[in-house]
C-alpha cells in the first residue's frame, strides 16, 4: 500500500520542521522555535521530486532483511504484506548534500522484483535527493 501525496508532504514538512529546529537551536530556545516553523512553512510551499525506479533481486529473504535493516521505520508503520506474497517498505533517510535532506523511501517487494519510489523536497539548489536516496539503497543491497 503507497503513501497519499499528503502523507508524504506531512512526513517530510516534520522532517524538514525537525532540521530547522536543530539549526536554530544554537539561538537557543526561541531559535529551535523559529527554526522549526520555518523549516515547516518551507517544506509546503518547495516542491516535491519524486522517483521511481525498479531493480531484479535473487534472494528475497535477504533482500527483505537489508530492507529492514536499512530503513528507518516511521512511527506507527509496519512492514505490509498482502496475498501475493508482496512487501512493502517505509522509511525515511538522509539523503541529499551532507545527508541531511529527508527523502521518503517507499519499497514494494516481490520474489523477483523490488519497486523503489523516492520522495523528497528540492528548493532553488538542487540536491538530487531522491536519486542519491535510490542509489544508497541499491548500494546497500548489493
């Protein structure tokens, strides 16, 4: 089961609300205030990228495992799986410059397949947050 488009601007306007409150957070308590309305205001009105690719696997079980592994669980998220023996995957990692851009990742996983989906903000300077996010998965399963 995919994300709405709300609910993936909700995770990353809280990610984004997140960075700007550990930003603002050296002007002390009215700084991560600011900082963290800011980032929130932002995260609304940027744009957001999405990107999907698909990848062939050999080993399910292994896959699912590093899946698990790598993926950061949102709160309140579980690891789905229908019928046909389908996974689907949430979480949310670092990506873009520093790693510091949160960028959603959405796996659907079958026996011969995983479907990967980024999503992620991208303002005036582009970071290639969703391609870098896809590329640090893949790298991880290798």
């Amino acid at each position: 089961m995919r994300l709405t488009e709300k609910q993936i601007q909700d995770i990353l306007s809280q990610g984004l609300a997140a960075l700007g409150e550990l930003g603002g957070s050296f002007g002390g308590i009215g700084g991560r205030h600011g900082g963290a309305i800011g980032g929130a205001i932002g995260a609304r009105i940027t744009p957001t990228a999405h990107l999907e690719e698909t990848i062939t696997i050999t080993d399910m079980t292994s896959t699912l495992a590093r899946l698990r592994e790598f993926l950061q669980k949102l709160p309140n998220n579980t690891v789905g799986e229908d019928a046909q023996e389908t996974y689907t995957l949430i979480g949310v990692i670092g990506s873009g410059f520093l790693n510091m851009n949160p960028c959603v990742i959405e796996c659907e996983l079958s026996s011969n397949s995983l479907k990967i989906f980024a999503h992620a903000k991208e303002g005036l300077i582009k970071q290639n947050t969703c391609r870098k996010g896809i590329d640090m998965l893949k790298k991880e399963l290798q």
